[in-house]
C-alpha cells in the first residue's frame, strides 16, 4: 500500500509539473513587464548625473527616448505578422533577448563614454522592449480567456508601472553606493542589465516548458484530458440535427441580441434558444403527424 501511495504522490508531482499553471505565467510576464519599465527610465532616474559626466544636453537627452520610440512605428506591425506566422513561443524569446542585447551595449556605451552608442543601443533595445510587449498579449490571452482575462491584463500594466516607481527610488541608491560619478552610473545600469537578465532566463523556462510538452491551451486542464474529452462528446452534441442548426443560428445571430450587460445578454440568448427549440418541436410535432397520416392511409389502401 505504502508503494502504490508513494507511485500515486509521484504521477500527481508529475502531472503537477507538465500542466502550467496560468498563474505562473501570469507571474513570469508581470516580471518582465517590471523590468521592461525600469530599464526603460533608467536614464530617468540618473538625468543630471548623465548631462553632467557625459557632457550631453538636453536635446541629447531626449534623443535617448526618441531614439527607442522612432522605430515602433513600423517593427510592432512586422513582428506581429511574424507572431502569426511563426507563433509567440519563438518571437516572444527574440524580441526580449533582442531588448537585453540593446541594454547591455548601453552599458557598454556608458563606460566607454560613447554618446553614439547610447543612441543605438536605446533604438535596439527599443525595438526589441516594445515588440515583447506586444507579443505576450496573445499568450496572456491563451491562458487566461475567458476566465479573469481583463484582470490578468490590468494587473500585468500595474506591474510595469511599479517597476517604473521603483526605478525612481532604487537608480539612485544603487548610485550613491558607489560614491556617485562616472562609476554609480555605470554600476546603477548594470543592475537593470541584470534584472532584464533574469527576466529573460524566467521567460527562457516558461517558453522551454510550452515547447517541451508541445502546450497548446494548458490554462486548466492536461493535454491528455483534453483529448479524453474530444473523444468523449456525446452524439447529442455533436450529431443531433438539431443541436447543429442552434448552433448555426446562434452563429448568425445579430449582434443586437447582446448587450454589454451580462443578465440581459444571458436572457436574450436563453429566450432565441426557448423560441428556437420550441420552433422545433412544433415542427418536428407536424412531420411526425402527417407521417403518422400517411402510414394510415396506406394501412387502408392495403386493407
């Protein structure tokens, strides 16, 4: 008995670990949604120290954002024809590894005193940020539709703005440790180098874990239930005639039959569906009878 509890115990661990858990994912992404807005202000955080050590002016300074926002116009609209082309596993892992690079050559560029670096490694890091951004809307959406899918999405921009008031603080005592000038702003950008480094080893795990069991759609049950459960749809379900035409009607029902409310929207439903089962019957009632009146009159024929 002890070996069938512990067999039992080590299959509900195995199971345990295969399905993700939607909150997982929910808590990998708001991780790197907060390191995505605290390396984003980094310069922030540190404007006067960086005009004052590096000799930029203002209009330099804000060349360090336009140079991250310049290229959005036109990169999110490719990078999501590529999400639907090549799917978010492959894109969502380029497009923040692509934003670490940009961040690690503004690192570089901060100890090596090169203005033009900053202006490039801002644009690539730009590029990549905003793209994550945008790619892991589908995969918040695959895990979490319609169960707290407006709530998923909501508390993922509350941590993006969280890591943009934490950068206010935490920037600046990274850099008084040490001692302020060239070397603080050096060391304060290198800790939000490694927080996107994190982040992209987290996001490495999750994406690794979806490809490795080939996930679809985990948000609540295993892959193998899901099959379990095409396999057993009733024939009602599926094969009645007319459980097909409801079907068909509802999909063309007009979208005056809903309503942002959701009792009333239910209602509207639940009555078509009342009316068109009743329909139904009614005439599923007459091509009974005048089967019944036909089989009649040829019982008389015959007699």
């Amino acid at each position: 008995s002890s070996c069938t509890g512990k067999a039992r115990s080590l299959k509900l661990v195995k199971s345990m670990v295969r399905v993700l858990s939607r909150w997982t994912v929910f808590a990998v992404l708001s991780v790197c949604m907060f390191a995505y807005t605290y390396t984003y202000d980094l310069p922030v955080a540190l404007q006067e120290q960086l005009q004052h050590h590096y000799d930029i002016s203002n209009v330099q300074y804000t060349l360090l954002f336009s140079f991250s926002s310049w290229p959005n116009c036109i990169f999110p609209i490719l990078v999501g024809i590529m999400v639907d082309k090549f799917g978010v596993n492959i894109m969502i892992i380029i497009c923040f590894a692509v934003s670490v690079v940009g961040n690690g050559l503004y690192v570089v560029g901060l100890y090596y005193n090169r203005y033009i670096w900053l202006l490039i490694a801002r644009c690539i890091y730009g590029i990549g940020i905003e793209c994550f951004v945008m790619a892991e809307t589908p995969l918040i959406y695959e895990y979490f539709k319609g169960k707290e899918l407006s709530f998923a999405l909501g508390a993922n921009l509350s941590f993006s703005r969280l890591g943009s008031s934490v950068n206010e603080i935490s920037t600046y005592w990274f850099y008084n440790l040490r001692n302020g000038q060239h070397a603080g702003i050096i060391f304060a950008s290198l800790m939000g180098f490694l927080l996107l480094l994190l982040s992209l080893f987290l996001l490495s795990a999750l994406i690794a874990h979806r490809s490795w069991h080939n996930t679809v759609d985990l948000r609540f049950t295993s892959l193998r239930s899901l099959k379990s459960d095409d396999k057993t749809t009733t024939v009602d379900d599926a094969q009645t005639p007319m459980m097909q035409k409801l079907k068909t009607d509802y999909n063309s029902l007009p979208s005056s039959h809903f309503s942002q409310d959701k009792s009333i929207k239910h209602s509207s439903i639940d009555s078509y569906h009342s009316s068109q089962l009743s329909n139904m019957s009614i005439h599923s009632v007459k091509h009974t009878s005048q089967g019944v009146d036909a089989d009649d009159h040829d019982k008389f024929r015959l007699s």
